[in-house]
C-alpha cells in the first residue's frame, strides 16, 4: 500500500522544516498532528512507507529522525486503541509492518 495523496502532501510539510539545533514546541507539534491526522482521517502507513518517502524527501537527518520517531509512536499508539482491526499473518515476525 503506497501513501495516500492526502498524507504526501501533510507529509512533505514537515519535510520542510527548518531545523537550527533544537526543535521548538511548534515544530514539535506539526510532526505530532501530522500522523495523528493521517491516522485519524482512516490513511494507514507502514513504517517503511515512510523511510522509503524520507529517502526521496531528503530532509535535515534529525528532522528525518525525529519524523521516523514519532510515525513508529504515533501508529503504536493508533493501533493500541483500535484493537479491533484485521488479524494478519505475521509470519515473519516484524509485527505486521513489512
């Protein structure tokens, strides 16, 4: 499953901030409310969806950390509240993000 128009375009905002050293509280945020309005508008990502965007994104290395850090939290905690969703196999024990 590719990432949706809708999260590309919230995605690439935060690809685009302006790091000096140290994240402020607004920045912080706009990464925060970035997935949590992807997962709660019903787009589903796989972390590797979005390592491979980052690739190609190509933001500041600690933007990109911090992005990644806070899409694998952000879909722990979705998933945790929505215990109801689709059994998968997990065959190879990555916990269903491959």
């Amino acid at each position: 499953m590719a990432l949706s128009e809708n999260s590309l375009a919230l995605l690439n905002k935060v690809a685009s901030i302006d790091y000096t050293g140290t994240f402020d509280s607004q920045q912080d945020e706009l990464i925060k409310d970035t997935f949590k309005k992807i997962l709660s508008s019903g787009n589903v990502y796989k972390i590797d969806e979005i390592e491979k965007w980052l690739e190609t994104a190509n933001p500041n290395s600690t933007v990109a950390e911090r992005i990644l850090n806070v899409a694998h939290y952000q879909k722990a905690k979705h998933d945790a509240q929505n215990p109801l969703k689709m059994a998968h196999d997990d065959s190879c024990g990555c916990g269903g993000d491959c």
